[in-house]
C-alpha cells in the first residue's frame, strides 16, 4: 500500500470525492479544497506530500496557489485543468508545475501519476534516496536536500532550476535538445512551445555567470544546451 499525504484542491465536488475516494483506496491521506483561499491554508496546516492542484477556482486561481506554495515549499504539484493550450502548460512549468493531468481523466491514470511523482521527489519508497550530488570549480549542486552552492555560499534556487543543471552538470559536455530535457527533467512528455527551458536556462546563468573558466552553461545553436566542462 502507498502512503503519504495528498492535498485535492478543485471546486467540482464531485471530482473532489471521486479522487478521495480513489486516493484513500490506495492508502493515501486524502484532504480537500474547494478554492485557493483555502487550499494555502490547508497546506500550512497539514503540511501535503503532494497536491492536485485544479486552475480555474474561485478566488485564488491555480496559477496563483502554485505561485503561493513555491514560494515556500518543493513539495510536488500536480496540475488539473480542462484546458490544453500550450500556454497553461508553459506558465504551469515556469511556475514549478511537477506534472499535469488533462480533464476529462481516468481516474487510475491520475494515482499512476501520483505515484509516480511522489517517487520521483524521493517520497513513498521504502528505501533512503541515493544522494544526488555533483561538484566542480566553484560548484556544489546537490539534488538530495536541493541545495546549490556557488563559491561555497547557498543560492536561493527554484526546483525545477535545480533539477534543470543537476541534469546538465551530471552529462558533461552532452547536448541536449529542449524537448529531451522538458522530458527528461519535468518527467513527461511536452510537445510545443519550449521556451521555458530558455527561460530556465536564463535564470540559471543570472547565478552562474563568471563564476569560473572551469566549466559553463552553453548554448549549442539550433539544437539545445550544454554543460561544458574544459578537459
């Protein structure tokens, strides 16, 4: 059996106790929020492994409760929504979206995805995640306690800007195309507007510029991004 706790934020009631109902089937805590407002309050107070985050809610939307929890927590986010514009998937990304799920959904589809989240952030495994680290000229970026070091001093870093140049720095001098790495570092497949990474990346260099001659965040034109390491 799972275990762990699951925050379903949504204003369909009906959808809310279907999940709940899927949710605690499979051994999960299940908690529910029918708006923003609430959903942020609920999160303080029972502190979620994961939450189902609707976007068009009363109140607070979606976008602005993942905005609210980010600002504070990695905890994993996945995004609910009727709507398939490329659009919603890029600002879900940008704003630390984890995965998203497309309504009309089976339900087994979203506790696969939970599943698979929650293992993916360390979370309902019996084992100790392995630690994650790599190191170089000025560098510490840790992927176990989420943590980047710059000249041995901790930079304050997003999710999924960590998770972008730990999978960078830990395939040196590889080129990877935009579309392998919204794979490979959100975890599912993204076909579309990929300026996000760029985005990304952009923030990534605003910390990382000058910092040595050792190694840098490159730009391969026409095809993607590297970590290049100089032998």
């Amino acid at each position: 059996m799972a275990s762990g706790k699951i925050l379903i934020v949504d204003d369909d009631t009906n959808i809310c106790e279907l999940l709940r109902l899927y949710i605690e089937k499979e051994g999960y805590e299940a908690s529910i929020a029918y708006d923003g407002e609430t959903a942020l309050e609920i999160f303080d107070t029972v502190d979620p492994d994961l939450v189902l985050l609707d976007i068009m809610l009363p109140g607070l939307d979606g976008w602005q409760v993942c905005r609210e929890i980010r600002k504070k927590s990695n905890r994993p986010i996945i995004m609910l929504t009727a709507k398939g514009e490329v659009f919603d998937k890029v600002l879900g990304l940008e704003l630390g979206a984890d995965d998203y799920v497309v309504k009309p959904f089976e339900t087994k589809e979203v506790i696969a995805r939970i599943g698979a989240v929650l293992r993916r952030s360390g979370k309902n495994s019996e084992q100790e995640p392995e630690k994650k680290e790599v190191t170089f000229d000025n560098l510490s970026i840790n992927l176990t306690n989420y943590e980047l070091k710059v000249k041995g001093v901790a930079v304050d870093t997003p999710p999924k800007e960590m998770e972008l140049i730990y999978h960078l720095a830990s395939n040196p001098n590889r080129v990877f195309t935009r579309d392998q790495l919204l794979d490979e570092v959100w975890g599912f497949d993204y076909y579309g507007d990929s300026r996000t990474v760029d985005v990304h990346v952009k923030r990534l260099r605003e910390k990382l510029e000058g910092v040595s001659d050792q190694w840098s965040l490159k730009t391969v034109w026409g095809v993607g991004y590297k970590f290049e390491v100089k032998s």
